[in-house]
C-alpha cells in the first residue's frame, strides 16, 4: 500500500470526518450507519489481496432503493475531496522538491549561453486557446467551492495559526461541504452555447487572470537570478484565443446572433476584472512622491496623483463595462469614449504609472 505523506493523510481525513458529520446531519442515523459498514468492508478487502468480497456483495445487495442516492453520492463525494486534498498537496512547497522552472534555466544557461537563453525567454509565444466543453456536467457553483477548499486546505498550513483560528477554518469547510450537499449536482437544462462560453470565461476569472501574471513575475524572477537582467515590462509569452461562440462546426446552435454575444460577454468580463484590478490598484498607489513626467499629466498639485491618475482610466473602463451590458448604452457611447482594446488601452495608462522619482 503507497504511504501518503502525513499532511495530505490528515486532510483527507479531516474532510472525511466532515463530510461524515453532514451526512448523519442531513439523511439521519440510519444511512451514516450503512456508509460506514460499506466503508469498514471495503478496507478489510483492500487490506489483504485474499479477503472475501462477498459480504460486501451481500450487504450491498440488501440496501433498500431508497438508500442507494445518499450512499453513492457520499462516496462520490468522498473521492471529489480526496482528489482536492490530493491536488492541493501536489502544489505546496511540501511537494515540491525542486523549481522545475528554475532547474530548467540552470540547464539551459549551461548548455546555450545566458545571452541565447535570454533571447530565447523574450521570443515565448504560448497560445492558449479556449473550447466550449458541452460534456463538462459540473456547475460553476461547484466548482467554485472546490477551490474555496483547496485554499483553506492551504490556509491550514500556517504553523503560527492560533487555536481559534484553527477551528474558524474547521467550520468553513464544514460549511462549504454542508453547500455542496445541499446543491443539485447536475444541470437540469442542457448548457446553450452562451453557457458554455459563460463556463470559459470562468476559468479567465478564477485561474488564467491571476496564474499568468504570476508565472511571468516568477519568470523574471529566474532571469534575473539566473541570467543577470530583468524582462522587457511589454513581454507577453502568453496569448489567448477562443473559440467559444464561434464554433460552427456540427452545432446548429451556434449564430452570427451567438457570436455577437458571446464577443460582448468577453469585453464585458475583461472591462470587469480590469476594473477589480483598477480599485485594487487605487489603494495600493497612495504615495506622494512621483516622477515630473507623470505630475506634468495632472492640473496642479497633488497628494496622490497616482490615485488621481487612476480615475480617468477607471471612468473608461466603467463606460466600457456599462458599454457591453445594454444596447442603448453602445449608442450613447459611441464616441469613443469606451476602449475598443481594452489590455493595450489599460497597459498605455498603466505605463504612465511606471516612472518614480
């Protein structure tokens, strides 16, 4: 039997132990009892290679009909938080022998010259490119709690956590495997094509937005540690492509009507996490001091003239946003005073930000 690291063994029984407690909770005394019969037969045959299976199989085969939901989606459910448990531990520092980033540089800088690698780095082109996936079953909603618990699973592993504090995130993922068991699992209706782009963009928000940044800091971390220079600020290794709502190939549903849709709720996702980004910028950038290039663009003294700098870039993506969402609004915006490429127009205002005295 593979050994399991203790950190990951303790989650996954954590989370056992909690789904166990909802359980009895929510489907009675009666039901908790049979999944923990099923669950005692099946470690003692997963112990020993030369067990009897068929009490299991006779135990199975008495279940009333009425049982037979709860119990299948409690071990369901039990495998969809082991595999959390499991993906949250691959990507901690305790999982992680080495940077395979930073091992690859080493070996590259070796074999071609920092100078090549350097070029090499600066040259990236990745193309991302998003499908619709009409087979995906899991909603959003779910999806969204999974990751909730995955990042208080990595919240718990603070060693300075205080005792209350430790309970606190106890009864979050108590809560959020409370929610999952109350939440119809499936869609009741098939996902039109705007649906599944909606489900794309999703994975833009919750994963793509933060993980590319972060990717390209740590890639220029590495340049500098490993070939002496920082990255280009313009680099860009990484490009996004989709082909939601605009797919025609065997779907019928899918219209110029769609595609139009489905282009609008892109800009209006964009303008929308562009915007989060803006307010959370604003209060980060209160200092005073500033270069003469950047107060030269404000009409007279200021005490934070990035903040005010900010504002008129904030108010464009605010009518880019109020541009997507209602027609009228497209044609009382018309001037221009929306952006029409929201990331070069957000990087042209940003890069006003970038000198510092």
């Amino acid at each position: 039997m593979t050994h399991l690291p203790d950190t990951l063994r303790e989650n996954v029984r954590l989370l056992g132990e909690l789904l166990g407690e909802t359980l009895l909770q929510h489907e009675g005394l009666e039901v908790f009892r049979k999944v923990e019969e099923i669950r005692n037969l099946g470690k003692a045959i997963n112990r020993s290679p030369n067990s009897d299976s068929q009490p299991l199989i006779n135990f199975l085969s008495q279940l009333e009909d009425s049982d037979i939901l709860p119990i299948a989606r409690s071990f369901n459910q039990f495998l969809n938080l082991a595999n959390i448990a499991d993906q949250e531990y691959q990507a901690s520092v305790e999982a992680e022998d080495e940077d395979a980033l930073d091992l690859m540089f080493k070996q590259y800088v070796k074999a071609m010259g920092k100078d090549s690698l350097y070029d090499v780095v600066r040259a990236l082109n990745i193309e991302l490119v998003l499908t619709a996936h009409p087979t995906e079953v899991t909603r959003r909603t779910l999806i969204r709690k999974y990751d909730l618990i995955a990042s208080k699973l990595s919240e718990r592993r603070s060693k300075d956590l205080l005792s209350y504090e430790t309970d606190r995130q106890r009864g979050r993922l108590h809560r959020l495997i409370e929610e999952i068991w109350s939440t119809n699992e499936i869609r009741d209706e098939r996902p039109t094509a705007i649906d599944e782009a909606r489900w794309g963009f999703a994975v833009i928000e919750n994963s793509l937005w933060q993980a590319i940044p972060d990717f390209i800091r740590h890639l220029d971390r590495l340049s500098r540690k490993r070939l002496g220079k920082r990255l280009p600020m313009d680099l860009q290794p990484f490009r996004l492509f989709s082909w939601m709502g605009g797919d025609r190939d065997g779907n019928p549903n899918v219209t110029h009507t769609v595609t139009r849709e489905v282009i609008l709720l892109g800009r209006w996702m964009a303008a929308e996490l562009y915007l989060r980004d803006i307010h959370s910028l604003g209060g980060d950038l209160s200092m005073q001091a500033a270069s003469s290039e950047l107060a030269s663009q404000l009409p007279g003294p200021s005490r934070t003239p990035y903040r005010d700098i900010l504002h008129s870039l904030r108010r464009r993506i605010q009518q880019t946003l109020d541009w997507t969402e209602e027609p009228p609004r497209r044609q009382k915006y018309s001037n221009a005073r929306h952006y029409h490429h929201l990331s070069r127009g957000f990087a042209r205002a940003v890069a006003a930000l970038l000198p510092v005295a």
